[in-house]
C-alpha cells in the first residue's frame, strides 16, 4: 500500500488528538483511501508537557526544523497556533514542495492569501478544514458542495467557548468567568482566550467563509467585532423573557449586487454584510437550541435552498476529525500527484465589498438603567423618533418612584449608526444611571 509520512507540530490539544485518532482509525483510514499516513515525529515546545492523548518519547522532539526538513517527510501538520512562527513554519513547508495540513485560523485570517499564493508558487497546497467549526465539514461544503450556488446568507455560531459560556449562563446562572475556566480546562479556549471572548476568533472563522461564499479575501479590518464580555445574566434573562436566546453570531449576508446588470460571462459582485456580535435569537429557530460546545452554520444558497451543519466545535476529538480529513485529500493527492485538485481558495469576485457596520439593518434590543420618574419615557422616545427609530415593545419592572430599574426597549428596524447615535443622547440624559446595553437582534430569515 502507498503511504505517506506525516510530520507533526504540535501535541497539544488538536495535536495530540490528531495522534490518537490516527493510532485508533489509521486503518479504516488506509482501507478507504488506500494511502496508509504513518506519523514520523511530532515537535512540541516541551516533551515533558502532560498532553490530553499520549505521544511516545520516541517520536517526540523539540525542533520544528528537524520535522519539516526530515526528507522522509512528505506531508506536514501545523498544530501549534500563534500567527508569527507558524507562517515561517508552513512557509517552509511550502518551499520545499511539501503539503501543509493547518488549524490555524488567525493566521489564515492574517496571511491566507499570502500562505495560498506560495501553496501556487512551490506547486503544493494547503488544507484547512479543521480552522472554522471544528469537525463540521464546513470548509468542503462551501467550496466544493455549494460550489454551483450563489451563497445569500450565511449565520454561525463558530466559536464553541462563547457558546459554552452563554450556555452555561442561560441555563445555570453560572458566572462567565468561572465558566471560561471550565472552557479552558476542556481544551476548548485559544492560548489567549480574549481570542475567544472578544470575539475575535470567530471574526478569524467568519472570514474565511465570507472569503470562500464570496470569491474575494475579506480583510478581517472590514469585519465588525463585538464580543460575549459585556453580557449580563440579566441581559439572557430579559431576552429569554421576550421569548429570545442570546448567541455569539458569525454572519454573511449578500445586501445587494452591484452592478445590477453585468456583460454577458462576468458576475455581478456583491456588497456584503460580515459581521461578528452576540445577537437575539428568535427561540423558535433551530440556532437558538444549539447549546454547549456545538457550532452551528446555517447556509442559504440560491439553488440549495436552506442546508443546516452541526456539530461539536472545538475540542481535541472533533477538531482531529477535520484534521484527518485534510491527511486524507493531501494523502491522496501526494499520491495520484495533483497537488492542486482543489486548490485552497479560487478569487471570483474580486470586486466585492464589506459594508460598513453603521448602514447595516437590523432589530435591536435595549437596557437601559433609569429612574423611575414622569417624563423619562418620554424623553427617550423623543430622542429615538428624532433619529426617526420606532419602539416596537416596553418592559419595565414595577418599582418605587425615584428608584433606578432596568427599562428594556424593543427597536423596530433601524440602521446601526442611527440607533448608535440616539444611544449616544439617551445615555447623556439625567435620569439614565449607567452606559445604555444595545443587543441586536436576527431574525435569521
Ligand atoms: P495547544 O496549546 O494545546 O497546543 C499547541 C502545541 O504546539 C503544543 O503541543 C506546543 O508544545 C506546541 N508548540 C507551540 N509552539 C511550538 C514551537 N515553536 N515549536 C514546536 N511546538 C510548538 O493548542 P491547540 O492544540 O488547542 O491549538 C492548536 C491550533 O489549533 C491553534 O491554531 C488553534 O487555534 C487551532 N484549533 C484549536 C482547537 C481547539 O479546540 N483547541 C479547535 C480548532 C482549531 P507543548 O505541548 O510542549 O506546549
Ligand atoms: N477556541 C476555539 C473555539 C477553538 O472555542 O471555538 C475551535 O476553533
């Protein structure tokens, strides 16, 4: 049987779980494929470090060198994170012809398109499904099962520590900081987990789906961050009693096509909205019910219709699914020699744009701390019909006149920067006690 020779960096988290998977179905794998992947030596930063799976010393070293440069490797895994070493890691890899398997999101987000031309130049390439959504398969959906669809709307939950989080606040009322400890002993969080909680992580995810649905690399500069920190319990309660859920959403949303009309052969490119913020979930939609460490992605395509994808994100078994995934296609490829079958990104659409998060539309949902007193009502609704943005729902405690309670407002459709700005007012009035707490709202139709 053919084999390949695999050379591992990194035996952590993925890595490590990459090891154990290939000891536990290397076989079913070289049944299926005919390719046999036979693991020549794994580079870590300290071969003493305790490790979810065990790695035998034997195979171990501490030299990432010796393993991208050791002639009998042939195909090369970059397992250990970070945006700076790993790119001279696979940029290596790449100059010498070899293969380059990677879970790296941040640093596809920060040099993808440099990574993928060197893949081009040295006639190589570089497989990635393991970076967004952990073992779903979305990567391959996009590029080569939508490949004959137009993609209108994408909505994800790609970040499976904030999800955990926002679960685990929902429907335990636990604390969000001891529930990021838990997430972190999981081996689900990023080295530095403010990659997770601020959402960042999940901008690194959504642009590169945006960048494959799109045809255009999408700088992640252009796409609006906000994350899960800021979140109250009491924020989840007011939304679960409006009959909604609050989850880290990824989303890409085709707004327009410009131009209109296009010379025959050529397509029309698009303005598109790419956008990472916790958001309200209307509870009847399915993303409201994934919960824990599952992602979820919901893709629109104008053939397909509605498809749904699901699946645990994060974590040292999910993540090495996708991983053996890539082994299989670049064994396969190392094979039967074509080493650009399906190369890592096609530009399509060079002409499409992000558009700037103040024009985007949406609902919003608003907490506001205040006093209770005649008149407070009427001055915020004042400042809101001014910016010419329509309440569509009121909820108010009862309480003691004169004393501070939350006063929750549901806005009717209204564009970001208008709502921003009369937030800005609100905020400066005498009787509103603390910074207004402004949550969008999908709708996810
Ligand atoms: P870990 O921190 O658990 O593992 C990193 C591994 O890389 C460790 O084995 C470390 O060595 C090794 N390493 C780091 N720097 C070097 C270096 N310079 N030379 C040699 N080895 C080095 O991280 P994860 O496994 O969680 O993440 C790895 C990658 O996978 C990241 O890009 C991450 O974003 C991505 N990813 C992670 C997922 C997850 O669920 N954790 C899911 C999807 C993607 P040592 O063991 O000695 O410290
Ligand atoms: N930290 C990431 C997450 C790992 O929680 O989703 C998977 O990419």
């Amino acid at each position: 049987m053919h084999q390949v020779t695999l050379g591992m960096i990194g035996g952590g988290t993925v890595g490590s779980g990459v090891f154990h998977a290939l000891q536990r179905n290397g076989d079913l794998l070289a049944a299926r494929i005919g390719v046999r992947v036979k693991v020549q030596k794994v580079a870590v930063k300290a071969v003493d470090e305790p490790r979810p799976y065990r790695i035998p010393r034997a195979v171990m070293c501490t030299d990432w060198q010796r393993v991208v440069q050791d002639p009998q490797v042939n195909l090369v895994a970059e397992l250990a994170g970070g945006t700076t070493v790993a790119r001279t890691m696979i940029l290596t890899a790449l100059k010498l012809g070899k293969p380059v398997v990677t879970a790296n999101k941040a640093l596809l987000s920060a040099h993808g398109e440099e990574l993928f031309a060197a893949a081009r130049q040295y006639g190589t390439n570089l497989y990635y499904e393991a970076s967004v959504c952990g073992g779903i398969p979305i990567i391959k959906a996009l590029r080569e099962g939508f490949v004959g669809n137009r993609i209108t709307h994408l909505y994800g939950i790609v970040n499976g520590t904030c999800n955990y989080i926002l679960t685990r606040m929902k429907c335990e009322g636990a604390e969000f900081a001891d529930v990021l400890k838990d997430a972190q002993a999981q081996g689900y969080a990023e080295a530095e987990p403010s990659l997770d909680v601020d959402g960042f992580d999940a901008q690194h995810k959504i642009g590169i789906l945006a960048s494959l649905a799109h045809g255009f690399w999408v700088n992640p500069r252009d796409i609006y961050v906000e994350g899960i920190r800021a979140l109250t319990r009491a924020d989840i309660q007011f939304a679960g009693q409006l009959g909604y859920t609050i989850k880290l959403l990824g989303i890409i949303k085709r707004i327009e096509e410009s131009p209109a009309r296009t010379p025959r052969g050529r397509i029309p490119s698009a303005r598109i909205q790419v956008s990472v913020y916790p958001a309200l979930v209307p509870n009847a939609h399915v993303l409201a019910s994934v919960n824990h460490v599952f992602n979820a992605a919901f893709v629109r395509g104008d053939i397909v219709g509605d498809t749904l994808f699901y699946g645990r994100g994060a974590g040292k078994d999910a993540t090495a699914s996708a991983v053996l995934s890539d082994l299989a296609d670049a064994a396969l490829d190392l094979k039967f020699g074509t080493p650009q079958r399906v190369p890592p990104f096609v530009p399509h659409e060079r002409a499409g744009a992000v558009v700037p998060i103040a024009e985007v539309v949406t609902r919003y949902f608003v907490r506001l701390n205040v006093v209770d007193r005649p008149g407070v009502l009427a001055q915020i609704s004042a400042l809101l019909g001014a910016a010419r943005i329509g309440i569509s729902s009121v909820i108010q405690p009862e309480s003691r006149e004169g004393a501070s309670v939350p006063l929750i407002l549901m806005l009717h459709d209204a564009p970001s920067g208008a709502v921003t700005g009369a937030l800005k007012k609100i905020g400066r009035l005498a009787a509103v006690r603390s910074a207004p707490v402004m949550i969008r709202v999908e709708d996810l139709c």
